[in-house]
C-alpha cells in the first residue's frame, strides 16, 4: 500500500502543470496588475533573505516587572508582572510600623496602580502564609475583586483575614498544591516545592512568552526538613537547563556567609533543655513558625507536660493548623490557659507570642507582672526561640531583664542554639543559582544592603553584572530574552493603616504627632466681643505634656499677659480677622515660650465669639 501511495504522489506531481496550481501560477501577473491600484497594506513580515523566501515574525511586547514593596526595606513584599494588557500580582504584605510611626498599626502597599489597571488583572498568587507575604489582601480586596492562588496551610490563613474583614463571600480563593501549574491569561504559574519556617512554601516558575520568570519566594535550603519534604531541586535544575531568563531571589540573609542550620538542629536543643527539667517552661516564638512549635510539641509530650498557649496569634496559627493536619500532636495534650493552676510547674509548657518584645505581646506582660492569667516566678524557665529582628533589640533586652529580675531562667539565642533562621545564606544562594542559570538576575526581598551582597554573588555565580538590576519599589523594568532595562516609575509608597483608618494618616499628621509626643501641647481658650474685639473672657490656658498648670503658675501668669498684650495690639490695628488674631498670638507666645524654656510646644488657640 505504501508504494501505492508514493507512486500516486509523483503521478501528481508529474501532472501538476495540469492542476489547479498551475492555473494560479499562470494567472498570477495578472493579479499582480489588479493589486497596483490597492493601498499598500503594512504587516509585521520581514524582508525577503537572500534565498528568496519570506519570514513571518511578530513583534512580542516586553514583559514589566514592578515590585510594589519588598524592595530597599524588610516586608510589605508584593510585585506585578505585566506583559500587554494582563497583570498578574505575586504576593501582597504587609510591614509593621517604624519608631517614628506613632500610633499606626500596620503598614500596606500603595495600590493606586493596581487599581488604575484592575481590568488587566488576572489572579494574585501567594508563596507563603506569612504577614509580610499576605498581610495586606484584605486591604487590596476592599478596593479590587481578584481571584486569590495559594497552598492549602496558606489558604487557611487567608481565610481567616476574609472572615475578619467580612470578605470570605466575596473572594474567590483557589487551593493549589506544589507541583500544580494553573494558567491565569498568557501566565502560566509553575508552584515549585520549596522550604521556609512555614510548611506549604512555594517558588515560582513564571511562563511568559518572553521567557521563564524564577521567584523564590523566601528559602532555605534545608536537607533534613521537619516534614521531610526537601526543596524540588530536581525542578528547579531542570528550568535552568531549558533556560531561565530571570531569577528573582530572597536577598535576607545575603551578609551572611556559610549555610542556614537545618530546623532540627532546633528540636535537639529543646530536648536537652527539657529533659530532667523541674521548672515551668514559657516558650515565646514567632507565631507562624509552624515547625517550631511542632518540635515544642514534640518535646512537651516525650516529657509528659501539658501545653497551655497563650497570645491571640499563636492560639488562631495553631488551631489553623491542627485542623489542617500541619501539626501532629496527641489528644488531650493542649489545655486551656485557664486551666494552668490545676498543674504543677514539672507538668507544663506554655507556649507564647512576644518573641520580639513588643510592648502588648503576651511576654511582655508577663515579664511586667501585668499577665492576667500567667504570673512568671524563680521556678520559670524562659525560651526565647527567636532573633531579634533589627530594631527590635531593646525591645527583647528589656523583657530579658525584666524576666531576670523575678528570677525566672531565661535562655536566649545568644546562650543556645534555640533559633535558627528560615532564609537562605550565601552558599544556598549560590546553590540557587547554579541550578536556575539565569540569563539576568534580580535580588529581592530586602533592604539595599542585602540587595548589594546578593548581588556580589551573583557576580561570584558567573552572571554579568551587566544583566543583574538593584530595583527600587516602583521602578519598571521591561524585560525580553534579548534585552532587560529599568524605565519608568509608577505610583508607589506606604499607606498607614490605624485603627479602620486606611491612609487617612499621613506624613502631616505623624508630624504633628511627633511633635506633640515630644513637646506636648498648650490650648488657649477665650472669648471676644464680636463688634469690638475685646476679650469677654480668658484667656484661659491648658496644657497638656507641656507643663503641669498647678507647679507652673508664674508660667501661666506670663502667658496670659503675652496673649493679652497681643490682643490690645490687634484692637488697636483694627484687626479684626480670627484667622490674623490666631496667628499672632501663636506666634508671639511661641517666641515667648521658647525663649524662657527653650521649648516648643504645639500652640492652639481657640477663640469664640459673643
């Protein structure tokens, strides 16, 4: 038969002359002359080569990437990729409030973009369940309908935000598994098994049709993983040798040199520090460090004590995920914090929030005696299962020393090994990048001095330092496998969140609050005749961080006939407006005050009128 079919072919063939192709051919010249007289007509063909054959090429867009957080600072990590009419969001966190920062709550991205381009969205994906990574969704949610991706332990969390905010009717959160590839427009999203100090981590591969984007998420490499699932090596080595155009990578640890220790090294000291303890054990860590209080767990049972938790964080991770089967623990273990008194101190752990210091955490109350239902005494052992992170440090060393002066024993991480970190150091940086091979490379997830020392090794990798970029927040970069530049910058920045408040605080009133907390505040309160400005009453003065009144009489005598002394000149000026009486006075007793207590406080005058 299959000779058959090949003499068929050629019989055509040689009969082609005869066909209807031919016919074409011959007729071609003629409609050559009919399309003279049409209007050229433009496309996207190449010239003819030199064999006379035409190629057909179109002109791909460029890929933008626009990190709107997460960039020059620690947190708030959320970054766009752009390509034509389509957007697709990795992350979207939050940071916490500086020192200057007073009374705000949390910190979240600048949307403004997001919400000028919300048609082009097509889903935001999550790497990993902690608040720097899934912080702000709420807040983005309140302002744009998107179709949420993540892990099942990350997903778990998120929900827990939609039912806080009342938005879990309203989203569509989608549960992933690592390995899956879901197709969100021209993005297909690759969800790579990875490790953190949070189970269900996630690197991402990022099909474009420019090429293939590599973002870690936050790593570590970590070769014994308490769920003993590893790191996709074998994944990732695979992206890198079918060519990878960018890797996005956790610059955290960049300064430091060598390998994060594996999280079971964690476990083998709380085994030694609880065998043949007779003390109560507090044990104060991050509260979505799941691993750790899986080897707490761990530890708690092979020496027969119960666990009681305290600090609302750590009771809602935990509940979270012992009902997603993210800790294996046995029945009956977990009392309740009430219930502490009906054990003694051999037969308890209490595991806490506060690993940092901060003022309302549940430590720190108890290290102040102001814990309703924890009281720490001589016969407590303190586990501080945490570094501080920068800027936090006086925080921790107060409690330390606060903890010291009841009696308790406290064991930190500069007396034992009781915290080891989920980010990746530069030999497992280097790992990273000899498996993905990227064509350039981009540093993330951290402050400019962790961004530099990334890229100084890369540079040791063999990149070209031409292909790596130090990006800013905001900055674009546009991208394809031929070229990558930074362009243009979009609407970027922090946004405070206090209280319900979202944005309406900002750098005017932290201002006026940071003036306030240091040089408080003086309120002039009088009344004036509206037809002649004289004063009906008053003035009369409060104050309020300034001075105490009582203590300060000649004080307050010497303001009132600075104020008086205006008054009468504006009366005299014919000065009638408010507005110019406010001012005058305010700035005659702003002279005044500093010149004879080299303060300056907050004057606010208040005048009525009769």
């Amino acid at each position: 038969m299959e000779k058959k079919k090949e003499g068929f072919v050629k019989k055509n063939r040689e009969n082609r002359p005869n066909s209807q192709v031919a016919m074409k051919k011959e007729n071609r010249p003629n409609q050559r002359i009919k399309q003279e007289n049409k209007p050229p007509v433009r496309n996207n063909r190449r010239p003819k080569t030199a064999n006379n054959k035409e190629e057909v090429a179109f002109k791909k867009e460029k890929l933008k990437i626009i990190p709107l957080g997460g960039l020059q600072e620690v947190g708030k990590n959320i970054t766009v990729f752009e390509y034509e009419n389509e957007i697709l969001i990795v992350d979207c966190g939050v940071s916490f409030p500086e020192d200057d920062m007073l009374g705000i709550d949390l910190v979240i991205p600048d949307f403004t973009y997001l919400i000028k381009n919300r048609d082009k969205i097509k889903g935001l994906v999550i790497t990993h369940g902690h608040e720097d990574h899934i912080g702000s969704i709420p807040y983005l949610l309140k302002e744009i309908k998107v179709p949420i991706y993540a892990t099942k332990l990350s997903a778990g969390l998120i929900s827990n935000k939609l039912e806080e905010h009342k938005l879990a009717k309203s989203t569509k959160l989608h549960i992933v598994k690592q390995g899956d590839t879901i197709t969100l427009g021209k993005f297909k999203v690759e969800f790579i098994r990875s490790c953190h100090s949070i189970p269900d981590a996630v690197a991402l591969a990022i099909h474009t049709p420019v090429g293939v984007i590599v973002h870690t998420g936050d790593f570590k490499v970590d070769y014994t993983p308490i769920n003993d699932e590893t790191m996709d090596f074998g994944r990732l080595a695979e992206l890198g040798n079918k060519g990878v155009l960018a890797l996005m990578s956790d610059s955290t640890n960049a300064e430091r040199k060598g390998y994060t220790m594996s999280e079971r090294t964690v476990g083998e000291v709380f085994d030694k520090l609880f065998v043949n303890c007779t003390k109560r054990i507090v044990v104060a860590t991050f509260a979505s460090n799941v691993y750790r209080i899986q080897q707490i767990v761990n530890s708690a049972v092979a020496n027969n004590r119960k666990i009681a938790v305290s600090g609302r964080s750590m009771v809602n991770m935990i509940e979270t995920a012992m009902k997603l089967g993210y800790i294996d623990v046995p029945k009956n273990v977990f009392i309740d914090i009430d219930m502490i008194n009906n054990y003694t101190d051999e037969q308890l752990v209490i595991i806490t929030t506060g690993s940092q210091g901060e003022p309302m955490s549940a430590l720190t109350r108890m290290a102040t005696g102001e814990h309703r239902k924890v009281h720490i005494t001589a016969n407590d052992l303190v586990i501080i299962s945490a570094t501080p992170i920068p800027g936090n440090e006086k925080y921790v060393s107060k409690v330390i020393d606060d903890l010291m002066k009841i009696g308790a024993e406290v064991v930190y991480s500069s007396l034992a090994d009781v915290h080891v970190s989920g980010h990746a150091c530069q030999e497992e940086q280097k790992l990273m990048l000899a498996l993905v091979k990227p064509k350039y490379f981009i540093p993330v997830h951290g402050e400019y001095r962790h961004l530099r020392a990334h890229s100084e090794t890369a540079k040791l990798m063999g990149i070209n330092p031409k292909n790596i970029f130090l990006m800013s927040n905001g900055r674009v970069m546009e991208i394809d496998e031929n070229r990558a530049r930074l362009s243009t910058t979009v609407p970027f920045g922090k946004v405070m969140v206090d209280g319900l408040g979202v944005g309406d605080v900002g750098n005017i009133v932290l201002r006026d609050r940071q003036h306030l907390s240091q040089d408080g505040l003086i309120i002039i309160v009088l009344t004036m005749d509206s037809s002649n400005g004289e004063v009906v009453a008053g003035p009369d003065i409060i104050s309020r961080g300034f001075v105490y009144v009582r203590e300060s009489e000649n004080l307050m005598d010497d303001v009132k006939v600075v104020i008086k002394k205006q008054i009468n000149q504006c009366v005299k000026n014919n000065i009638t407006d408010w507005t110019t009486i406010k001012t005058t006075i305010r700035d005659s007793l702003r002279e005044y005050i500093y010149k004879t207590t080299k303060r300056n406080p907050m004057i606010l005058p208040i005048i009525m009128e009769v």
